[in-house]
C-alpha cells in the first residue's frame, strides 16, 4: 500500500468510531454552515459590485475624455 491509501484507510476507522452528533452540535454545525454561506454571498456581492464600479467609472472617465478632447479641437479650429 502507499502513503495515501493508508491515510484513507485511517480516515475512514476514525471516522467509523466517532458517535453520532447531539441534536445540540447539528444546530452549531447548521449554524457555522449559514454563517460562511453568508460570508460568501457577501464577498461575492462586494466583488461583483466594485467590479461594476469600476466599469462604471472608466467608462464615465472615457467619456469625459472624449468631449474634452472635442470641445478643444472645436476651439482650436473656430479661432
């Protein structure tokens, strides 16, 4: 057997003599898996809002750019 497989092997015998859970740790483990999902959700919606800001704003500043860029080549050619 390799390194691996006995590590396996000895997951599963501990796994196999742990008791079953009180109803009192499924509540924590219930309530540790609502909380990280949260987590997630919340740093996915920040991500996903500041990369629209982002967006949002080089757009906004592109074209700000570009009616500068025309408003000075308008005044260069009325003189």
């Amino acid at each position: 057997m390799n390194p691996y497989e006995i590590e396996q092997i000895e997951k599963q015998m501990r796994a196999g003599f742990q008791l079953p859970l009180q109803m009192q740790e499924w509540s924590d483990v219930e309530r540790k898996a609502r909380q990280e999902r949260a987590l997630i959700l919340a740093k996915m919606f920040r991500e996903f809002f500041a990369a629209t800001y982002a967006k949002i704003t080089g757009a906004a500043r592109q074209v700000r750019s570009t009616a500068a860029d025309c408003t000075g080549a308008r005044l260069r050619h009325d003189h």
